[in-house]
C-alpha cells in the first residue's frame, strides 16, 4: 500500500487529518510496527527506516510503500541481510 493511500484515508471522514500533521504520524506508525511492517521506498526494500526515507516521505509520498509481514524473525533477519549484500554491492 502506497502512502498516499493512507494520507487519502486519514484525510477523509470521520479523522479529517491535517497536511502537515500526515508525515510525523504515518512515521510514528512505522516505527511502532517496524516488526509487522515491510518498508519500500521506489519499490526497493529498506531494511531500516531511516531519516532519508523520512524525508522522501515528507517530499513525496508515494516514493513510500508499506507491506505487511508475516515472517518469523529468521526469516526477517535474512530477508535484512540479503538488502544490505545487495547495497554494499551497489
């Protein structure tokens, strides 16, 4: 789910959110769902949510997606290492 989907549903009836209030929230929400929660920014994995993806979502959010996860935490912790093999190798 992109971002801008939840900015779209927050924004509406009955929560009516504000603009500026969206980034620090849905940064809040991925924060305290790091374990459940699959971050990608232009469609890459991103094994920590850092402050540059922060930024991206404060610029534009759709460069942010979210997917939920249903991994054991070898599972995770792998799927983790093979992101940053493929970095370092970038």
């Amino acid at each position: 789910m992109a971002i801008s989907e939840i900015y779209s549903l927050w924004q509406g009836q009955p929560y009516g959110v504000k603009d500026g209030l969206l980034p620090i929230l849905v940064t809040a929400f991925i924060l305290s769902q790091q374990k459940t929660l699959a971050v990608y920014r232009e469609g890459i994995f991103r094994a920590h949510f850092d402050d540059v993806d922060v930024e991206y979502l404060a610029k534009d959010p759709t460069t942010i997606q979210l997917r939920w996860m249903d991994l054991t935490e070898m599972s995770r912790k792998l799927l983790s290492g093979m992101a940053e093999i493929v970095r370092t190798l970038d």
